[in-house]
C-alpha cells in the first residue's frame, strides 16, 4: 500500500501503519511441492492424535472448550516435572510469545533477542510500542557481552534455543548466566528444543523470571493443529492468564495435543529419525561445498562457498523444492533446509547436483 492509501487510515494508530508485519514462509498447498521452508516436521503425527481428535468431533462441538485445557496440563506436567498450574496452553507457541509481550512490555520498553533470530520478537514488540533491541550473536553463534548488559528499560529478552535459522544450541548454564546478568524476564522459546535433548524447563524452578515456551508444531508434526504452552511459575501463569482470549485452545486441538503429549514413545521415535536424517543432510551438503552451521534443531543453516544463496532458493523452487532464503542485511544471507524424509533430502541432492554442475 502507497503513502497515499496509508493516509485515508486516520483511525490505525501511526506505528500500527508504519509496521511491516510479520511475513511467514510460503504455504503453498497440494503435494507437488517438496516443502523444506518451514521447519514442519515430514512425518505424520502419532495416530493416538487422530483417534482422540476423532472421537471429541463425535460427541459434538456445540460446547465451548475447557478454558484452561486441563486435560493437556495434567498430561503434560510429570512429564515436564511441574505442577499443572505451571502451565499456560495457547494457540501456537507464537500465541504464547504474543500473551507474554503483551503482559510485559508497553511503550518505550526494550525487548532484546540476539541477532538474527525468530523475525516474529521484532513485530511482536512494534505492536506494543516497544523498542526492539537486538544484538549480534558472536560469529560463532555465542552470545557476546553486550547481550548480559543490564538497562533500566529493559522489558524482556527472547532467546530461541535452538536459534533459527542457525539450529545452534546454548547450554543451560549460560542461559543462568544471562538471567542473572539481567534484572527483566528471559523468555526461552524452545520450539526446536526436542531435537537438541536439552532443555531450561528445569530451571524454571530456580527463579520466576525464567519462561520456557515449546509448541507441539514440530517434533510432534502438529503445526496444523496450532497448540503451544509456556512454562513458569504460578504466579506468573497467573498474571498471563488474564490476557488471553478465554477460549484460546479449541477441543479439537486441546484433545489433539493431550494425546500427543502423551505418546512419548511416538516422540522419541520421530527425533530418532529426525536426526539421523538431519547427520546425513549436513554431510550431503558439505561434501557439494556448502558451509553448514552444525545444527541441534530440526533445520540446517547454509551457505555454498561459490554460489549465491538466492540463486540456489530459485533453482529449487524452479525445480518444486521449497527452501528458506533468509536475508539479514548487513549480516548477509544464507538457506535454511528443513530437514525433510530421507527421500526428500536425496531429492534435494540430485537438484542442487545439477545447479552445481552449470557453470
Ligand atoms: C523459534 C520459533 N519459535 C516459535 C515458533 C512458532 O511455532 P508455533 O506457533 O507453530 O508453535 C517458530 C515457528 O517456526 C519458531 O521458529
């Protein structure tokens, strides 16, 4: 939209006009394209989903849902290793960064997150009217001193763990380390966290202002169903609760999300096969000359030493592979795969081959 569309919009708050908005990945739909753009996981999900999903949808939908999905929070918390009122269920686990930047930050408060990462923190502070605050990671992907600086306006932190599009991992002493550097609350976004086996949800326990949040968009292959949660004190679930829709989490979703949480063997078994493909797609890559970021998430990060990332993005989706061009401006660009099946990934191969083969 032109200035002069914008200027008809009196009633939209100016930072609201200003805003670009956050702009997801490509979702084209039907099974022509090999979609490894968006970090969804390539198998289906346990069929325990699909039973429990069914059978609600049988006994009808002409209820409202329970507002705390207490079916999900009670399956999930022994697994987790808290009580179930340590546990805020939303839409997405971007529902659940959107709930906590609501409650946390107004105008004029920084958010920081390191650099680059999950593009969503940036909008989500525009729309509160915050100050975006966010520091490059170190070349090798640590954290630099400037990211432990302390500052009275400091509202929050965001640290995705792994971080996209690097799949690379901190370990939980140094994210201790940050949340005693700083006096503000360090939300962990563990979206990809299944993958790495390691997680902070342990130490939520130690202080009120370490928030985890997961979503069962990835290693539980549901980012159709939309269902994250957060992890955090009581207290803390407390004060969020009053932000979001009553009824953010629907029955289908909420069931859905219970029984998937409890096929913890259907789990362990996808993050196997994940990984095992993720090795084999690191090495494919290498060994063509692309640098590859070692990665602990679901998704690797590259760059070839001689070709240019948007020419390798076009050359697939040409050939009806989708990848994830990422650019970051003065910090330069790259691709990001997901890691698909193993007949994805020899798909991916045989075309990057033959662009690598032109001269
Ligand atoms: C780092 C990170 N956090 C959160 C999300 C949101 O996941 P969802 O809203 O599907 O739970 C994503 C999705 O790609 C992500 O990459």
């Amino acid at each position: 939209m032109n200035d002069h569309d914008k200027s008809r919009l009196t009633f939209f708050r100016d930072d609201i006009l200003r805003m670009r908005g956050y702009q997801a990945g490509e979702q084209p739909q039907g099974d022509k394209i090999i979609k490894l753009n968006t970090n969804e996981n390539p198998y289906p999900c346990s069929p325990s989903v699909v039973q429990a999903i069914r059978s609600v949808e049988a006994g009808g939908l002409q209820k409202y849902p329970d507002a705390s999905a207490t079916a999900f929070c009670t399956a999930a918390a022994p697994i987790l290793g808290v009580d179930p009122n340590w546990i805020l269920c939303g839409n997405g686990s971007d529902e659940i960064l959107s709930i906590v930047t609501r409650a946390m930050v107004g105008p004029g408060q920084k958010v920081r997150w390191p650099f680059p990462s999950y593009v969503l923190y940036s909008v989500l502070t525009d729309i509160q009217g915050g100050l975006s605050d966010p520091v490059s990671f170190a070349p090798d992907w640590n954290l630099t001193d400037e990211f432990y600086s302390d500052q009275d306006q400091l509202g929050l932190v965001f640290l995705a763990n792994p971080n996209s599009p690097s799949g690379t991992l901190l370990d939980p002493e140094k994210v201790l380390e940050l949340v005693n550097a700083v006096r503000c609350p360090v939300l962990i976004d563990e979206a990809y966290a299944d993958f790495a086996g390691v997680s902070c949800v342990d130490l939520v326990a130690q202080n009120e202002r370490i928030l985890v949040s997961r979503t069962l968009s990835k290693s539980h292959g549901l980012a159709g169903l939309r269902f994250g949660y957060l992890v955090a004190q009581p207290q803390i679930i407390e004060q969020l609760v009053k932000i979001k829709d009553s009824y953010n989490c629907d029955a289908l979703s909420i069931a859905g999300a219970t029984a998937a949480i409890t096929d913890q063997v259907w789990l362990r078994q996808n993050v196997e096969k994940v990984r095992s493909t993720r090795q084999e797609l690191s090495e494919q890559l290498e060994s063509m000359g692309f640098e590859v970021t070692p990665s602990s998430a679901n998704f690797v990060w590259c760059k070839h030493c001689d070709r240019s990332s948007l020419e390798i993005y076009e050359y697939l989706k040409s050939n009806q592979l989708l990848v994830r061009y990422m650019e970051f401006g003065s910090w330069g660009d790259g691709i990001r795969i997901t890691v698909g099946t193993d007949d994805q990934v020899d798909a991916l191969v045989t075309i990057l081959s033959s662009i690598l083969k032109k001269p």
